[in-house]
C-alpha cells in the first residue's frame, strides 16, 4: 500500500519539508510532498521519524534540568527570607492568646499556615517576574550585540612616495589618497596654522605644504579641458605617425556670374545652376569628382558679397583655390575678397580666366589686374598658374585638372586615417523627417557610423551618412565629404568636430561647450564700458526693426543676420529676436506678433497653420529666394522709402496625387486643386515638407483632352512644369501672380 509524503507527516505530526529531507538523507528518491512511497519506506521514515524526536527530547530534558534545579533553590531561599520576616509580628499574637486553650492554639496554627502559603505564592510570583524581565533583556542585549558591527581597527598602510593632487580637492579625497584619518589631517593642518573642515576646497600651496610636512613628493595633476576642440585638433594634425596619402580639397571662388557653378558642373556633370535662384549659389557644396583615377574634393562657395564668412570658411578647410574670373568682366570686388581670404588662409592660388569663347574677353587684361594684386603668371617671373578656360564648352578643363594635381603633389598632402576623426562643418540644415542634417568634412582620422561627436556646442551619435552621391556609406576616410544625422542640435556653418572614444566623454564635452557659448554671449551683452556708454544710452532712443529670420540652411541664417545688421540707417537699427532653420511654424507667428516683429522667410514656406494664423493676427511674412531682395527690402523698410511694387498673390494651392512618364514631354502631374484655382498663366512653386524645391512656370495644363486656361477647386487636373520633371507624390504645388499694388 503506497502512501504519499503529506499524509505521512500529518500522521508523525512532523513538517512536510523535514520528511523530505530526511528521506532525502536514507537515499530516497523523494522530490516533493506529493512523492509517493511504499511500504518498507514508510516504515524506514517512521523510525526515523521517532529517533530524531526522542533524541530531541533528551537533549531538551539535559538542558532543562539545571535550569529547573537553579529555580526551585532560588525559590527556596527566596521563601526562607521571606518567611522568617513576618515571625516577630506573630509571638506577640501567641503570647496574648496563651490563655485560649487548645482552641487559640488551633487558630495560631491555621493562621500561620495560611501566611506560609501566602508568603509562598508572592514568592513565586516575583520570582516568576524576575525570571521574565531577565529573558526579556538577555533578548535586548542578543540583539544588540548581534546588529551592532565590531569597531573597525585601521590599517597603518604606509604613505605613498608620491601625492599627485588637482587644485580643488578636499581633506576627504587627501585622505584617501595618503591612507590617514581626515581627523589626523585637519590636526595637522591646524598645527601649521590652517584651519579647515574636511569639506573645504584647498588651494595648491595648502596641499604642498601638507605633503612636505609628511615627507612625500607633491605633483600636480594634468587636467585636460574636454571642451576645447581645437587642442585635440591641433593634436590630432602635429600626430605625423601612420601618415598616408589624401585626396586635395579645392575651393572654387570669384565674382557673381564669372561662371564658378558652370565649371563645377562640367567636372562632375551635374546641373546645379538651374535650381539656384537668380543664378547664385546660395550655399556651400561639397562633393568628390575622380580625375584620372585620383579623387579630388570640391568646395562651392557662394559668389555674392554677402557670403563673405561662408567664403571664409571654405578657404580655411581647403588645400588649393581656384579663383575664376571672366575674361570679358575682369576683376570685381568679390574677386578681391577671395584673393585675400585665400591669402589669410595661406593656400596657393590657381587662376582660372573663364568665358574665353565670348568676343569681348580679354585674358590679358586679367592678368594685368591680378597682377596689382601680386598674382604674377608664371611666365612673366611669378608663381602663380593661370588657365584660360571656357566652362561652357570644356575648353582647357583638362589642363586645370592637371595644373591641380600638379599643385597637390607639391604640397604632399597626407592625413592619418587610423584615429579618431576630425574636421569641419560644411553646412548644417534641420529636415522635417531626418532632424539635424550637417555636411561634414573629414580633415583626420576614419569617421563610422555610431561615432560619438562634438560638433561645436553640440553632441550626439552618427546615426547615419551619406556620400555626395547620396548613396549611404559607413565610414569617411580624410578629404571625404558627408552629410551626418544624429546631432541634437543644429550646428554652425565653419564649426569644428572631434569623435570621442565614448558617449558619455562626448555628452559631458557638448553640454560644457553649450555652457560657455551661454556665458560667453551674457558678458558679450552685458559688459559696458565708458567709452561705448552714451552709445548704448542713444540706442535706447532709436527705432528699431524687429525681424525674425527662417531659412533652409544654417549658413543662410548667418548671413541674413549679419547683412541685416550691417544696414546702416540713421535713427533705425535692425533688432533680429529670433533666428531659426526651418519652415515657418505658429510659434514663429506667436512670437512676431508678440513683439511686433516681421517674418523673413529665406528659401522656406510656412505651415497653413502658420499662414492662418499669420492672416489672423495680421503678421507680416516676407518670403524671399534671392538675398538681394530681402536685403533692399529690410533697407527701404528701415529708411521709409517703398514705393509702389510688384507683390506676389498666391491664387491657388494644389496636391500632387500622381505621376505620368511620357517620353518626349517629360514628368505629368496628376493633382487636386486644395483651394483657389491654378491658372494657365500662373508661376508655381513646388514644395516639398515645407521646403521650396522648384520656382517656375506651368508647361501645361489640362483637364482630360482639353487645355484649359484655369481649374477651380475641388477639381482635377494635369499639368508640366517648365524645366522640372523631378516631382514626387504628395508634393504641394502653389501657384502665385505678380500684382502691382500702391504702398
């Protein structure tokens, strides 16, 4: 008959767990009480079951015994004293009732018996109490001794050789680093006349002082300032270990319209100057072109006068300039400001003397004009390469290529790209789906995707980067141009990057530097002197412009901004509260009507909620493409002189809902009218996440078979536009006149 392990132990009135162990221990094959068991191994746990319970008991009875014994003599005693204190009381009792008799007597001999036992039973009582209170604090005391630790005896470790110490530190951290007491340290500074607490920052003579009076050498600790990118730059380009070979970063400068984005589009046959507005590029390029299975890195500045810091900061990450000048225009102030920014930079200079094919050019006069300027051709005695070239038709392209590459073996330029890396910004912009975007140049080291980075008064991890090609890469050797995702913040054009070897290192270096710029710009604020004093006081009573800047771009911001403030108008001043990438949002719309300010949009649309909002409130927007016009405008604003102009109507807004390939006709959109109309004769603009991708006029439009002249809204329709065929689904296409209106 089988039994399980349960109902066994209910019947040896033992716990579950204890049968278990101990058949267990007698080599049975028992898991848990639900195991079951037969005969002969319910016998075996029975007797088990009873030796263990009678082996228990006489070791509880070996115990128990002196312990009753101790009680019953304490008890005892403890009768006798009491017993005997009652007797005096009792003889007077018998000596007056002598002459009772017998019965007296029998009374004596009840009442005494009736004290015995009562004088028996208070004793046991308190004996009883005693015995309680007495477990009661053996019980206290056993706690007390079982939580509180043993006193922890100090090592006497002996005192290091050498105490390398940082300004700053406390006796606590002295103490810990020449193994003594801070109580022993602040007494022996209090013997040589310091007096300190523990806490208390001590200056480098205190802690030198303290050292020499234990006998140890003092060194000051190194500290390296994580925020200054420029040092770990600096060391990262006088490293000349491992050095290999890199591609040469040429900067294409010169005058407006002297054909500068021409030649770049012939050498990496792409068209650039049909999507710029006005035929001005309006931001910094980079991209990589093989010339002769060589590589060579291109840089496009801007040629108008305004971009003179982004210009700037091409010369200062570039290897070589290539300065174009029309031959038929000659030398032009833009012309003179990239001679002497490639001269600060101190990078040499190849003249390429561009429109040879025109009937006016002439070449020689260029070189007549450069000459003032100390670029002396090489043929006349000087060091300076001039090309006559014509961009529009590639005359002589091969030899400036040459001349080039010549001029970078000259140079042997090499980067070491075994190390963390380390470059420049080219550009930075904010995109709607992407975040922060920046185009980056590497100058040293191999950059990887994952990289942490500082970049200028930002951080954050490489998440992503993509080549000039727009094809996603997963490391940028030197010289190589890429655009990067993964910053927190939008960086600025010209800024300086470093990887660092962990997040962390990275986090702690960008919010320091953030920091800094904060601080920096307070007391840039903040600070007056006597001299400028009644200049700030006469501010105080001019007018001022108030402007908010939204572009496409972080350069572009910049140069609004400074150009803005280099308007010189007597009595107004421009007075910029905000400067942001982007399109135009509410918040944007909230503040200008806050402060009274006007929305200049460069390159950018706003929201339709913004632009609602902006109708509602009456808050002027002024969306430009071409900086000349925001420029003349601020400045006709600030000097009172608008006269009547063209403005631009927006007539309607459409959505494209599909596209249509035709060969010969190119890309036909198939689109909704959202509101408004679309008319036959109207400029339309094509957005694309509230950026303006495409300013142009309509090809066509259609509705079914028919031309039509306009579509109202709510209805469908067809249309082309001119020179564009690069339209993509849930693009918005808005269509705007030119009315002349009075001022």
């Amino acid at each position: 008959m089988t039994k399980r392990i349960y109902e066994l132990a209910k019947d040896l009135n033992v716990s579950s767990k204890d049968l278990v162990s101990i058949a267990n221990k007698a080599n049975m094959s028992v898991k848990n009480h639900m195991s079951t068991l037969d005969d002969k191994a319910v016998k075996t746990l029975t007797n088990a079951v009873k030796k263990n319970n009678s082996s228990a008991k006489a070791k509880t009875t070996e115990h128990k015994a002196p312990k009753k014994g101790a009680n019953h003599n304490n008890n005892e005693k403890q009768v006798d004293n009491k017993s005997s204190r009652p007797q005096h009381n009792k003889q007077k009792p018998q000596q007056n009732n002598a002459n009772d008799g017998n019965g007296g007597r029998n009374n004596n001999r009840n009442s005494q018996n009736k004290n015995r036992r009562f004088n028996n039973n208070n004793g046991n009582n308190r004996n009883n109490r005693n015995n309680r209170r007495g477990k009661k604090n053996q019980g206290r005391n056993r706690n007390n001794n079982e939580h509180r630790p043993a006193p922890t005896v100090r090592k006497d470790q002996p005192l290091p050789e050498k105490l390398v110490y940082s300004v700053g530190m406390n006796v606590q951290d002295i103490a810990k680093l020449i193994h003594r007491d801070a109580t022993e340290i602040i007494k022996k500074l209090f013997m040589l006349g310091v007096m300190v607490n523990q806490n208390q920052s001590l200056d480098a003579d205190t802690i030198e002082l303290l050292a020499a009076d234990y006998g140890i050498d003092v060194e000051q600790k190194v500290e390296v300032d994580i925020a200054d990118l420029d040092k770990f730059f600096e060391v990262e380009e006088e490293d000349s270990e491992d050095m290999e070979p890199r591609a040469p970063v040429v900067t294409i400068m010169g005058h407006v319209d002297h054909g500068k984005t021409t030649l770049l589009d012939y050498l990496r046959n792409s068209h650039v100057t049909e999507g710029e507005a006005g035929g001005i590029t309006q931001h910094i390029g980079a991209y990589q072109a093989k010339l002769n299975d060589r590589v060579v890195t291109f840089l496009d500045t801007p040629g108008h006068a305004a971009f003179t810091a982004m210009r700037a900061r091409g010369a200062d990450i570039t290897d070589i300039t290539v300065l174009v000048v029309a031959a038929d225009d000659g030398v032009m102030p833009q012309t003179i400001e990239a001679i002497n920014h490639a001269k600060a930079a101190g990078t040499p200079i190849i003249v390429a003397v561009n429109k040879i094919d025109k009937p006016g050019a002439k070449p020689e006069n260029v070189i007549n004009q450069l000459m003032q300027y100390e670029l002396v051709p090489e043929e006349y005695g000087g060091d300076t390469i001039f090309v006559n070239i014509s961009a529009k038709f590639g005359q002589n392209i091969d030899e400036l290529l040459e001349m080039i590459l010549l001029t970078a073996d000259v140079l042997e330029l090499k980067a070491n790209p075994n190390k963390r890396a380390a470059g420049s910004v080219v550009e930075a912009r904010l995109d709607k789906g992407r975040g922060t975007v920046a185009t980056v140049l590497v100058q040293q080291g191999t950059m990887h995707v994952g990289d942490p980075i500082v970049v200028g008064n930002t951080y954050g991890r490489v998440r992503t980067m993509t080549n000039d090609r727009g094809r996603r890469v997963k490391s940028a050797l030197p010289s190589t141009p890429v655009e990067i995702t993964g910053l927190n913040d939008v960086p600025s054009a010209g800024d300086r990057f470093v990887v660092f070897e962990d997040e962390k290192t990275a986090r702690a270096a960008g919010e320091e530097r953030a920091k800094r710029a904060v601080i920096a710009e307070r007391n840039r604020n903040n600070i007056v002197s006597v001299s400028d004093l009644f200049n700030k006081m006469a501010e105080k009573q001019m007018k001022s412009v108030p402007v908010i800047i939204k572009a496409d771009v972080q350069g572009s911001v910049e140069v609004l901004a400074g150009s803005f403030h280099k308007i010189d108008v007597e009595g107004v001043k421009v007075d910029i509260i905000h400067t942001a990438v982007g399109a135009i949002n509410e918040s944007d719309v909230t503040l200008a009507e806050a402060s009274g300010a006007i929305i200049v949009g460069f390159n950018v649309r706003p929201t339709p909620q913004a632009k609602q909002q902006a109708d509602t409130d009456k808050v002027e927007i002024r969306l430009h493409s071409v900086i000349y016009n925001a420029i003349d405008e601020i400045e006709a604003a600030m000097k009172g002189q608008l006269d009547p102009e063209f403005e631009e109507k927006v007539v309607g807004t459409a959505e494209v809902r599909d596209l249509f390939k035709v060969s010969k006709v190119g890309t036909i959109v198939g689109g909704m009218v959202m509101s408004g109309k679309i008319t036959r004769n109207a400029s339309v603009r094509l957005i694309r996440d509230g950026i303006v991708i495409f300013d142009g006029k309509i090809g066509s439009l259609r509705r079914y078979k028919d031309d039509v002249k306009e579509v109202k809204n709510g209805y469908d329709f067809g249309l082309t536009i001119e020179k564009y065929n690069d339209e993509k689904v849930g693009d918005m296409i808005e269509a705007y006149e030119m009315v002349e209106i009075p001022r």
